[in-house]
C-alpha cells in the first residue's frame, strides 16, 4: 500500500473550505507569519497558477506576499475568494447582553433617577 506524503494530504484536505477555514483561523491566531504560511498552503492547494489565471492576480507577486508578507487587502479578499473563502468577524468574547446597543459606553450613559 502506497504511503501519501504530508504535502499531498494536506493539499487534499486543504481543498474542502471548511477544513481550509479553521487551518486559518488557528493559524492566525498564532501569528502574522503562521497565518501567511498556511494561507500559501491553502493557495498551493488550490494551485497558486490556477488562482492567478482564474482572479488575475499576478502569480510572482502571490510568491512574494507569501514570502515577504504584508498582503494588500484587496488581494487577500481576492484569493481567498478563489479558494471559496472570506473574511469574516466574530466577537473575541461572549457580548454582554445589558450592554446598550446605541453605541453609547455604558459608564458615559445617563443613570436613570427613580
């Protein structure tokens, strides 16, 4: 029975978003140059020349975001787009629920007189 390498595994498994998602977001929990690593395997899974030709994005440059980092936003949008991707935002922690919705910080808000 062949053994599969580590690259061809993760590249296969890299290629369902879901597990591409949460590679990321650990990732990017451990750093700028950890999350750049692993978005150039996501983008390697995908093919960095198939991503290219398909947002017109210019493969050398791909290569040199992933190596010098630093990516311009518009282009991490784009390839994660490609990849079937996108950039979203959840609260750090749970949101307190008597918090104020107008935007006002509570400790400026008017206290009600009883």
């Amino acid at each position: 029975m062949p053994v599969e390498s580590f690259d061809n595994t993760l590249s296969s498994s890299l290629r369902d978003p879901e597990i591409a998602s949460e590679y990321l977001q650990h990732a990017f929990r451990d750093g700028k140059d950890v999350f750049l690593l692993a978005l150039h395997d996501v983008a390697k899974a995908y093919g960095v020349s198939n991503i290219a030709n398909q947002t017109g994005l210019n493969r050398e440059s791909l290569y040199k975001m992933f190596k010098n980092g630093n990516p311009r936003m518009d282009t991490l949008s784009t390839l994660l787009s490609a990849c079937g991707l996108e950039l979203t935002f959840v609260p750090k922690s749970p949101v307190d629920s008597s918090l104020p919705i107008t935007g006002q910080n509570p400790v400026d808000s008017p206290k009600s007189v009883s």
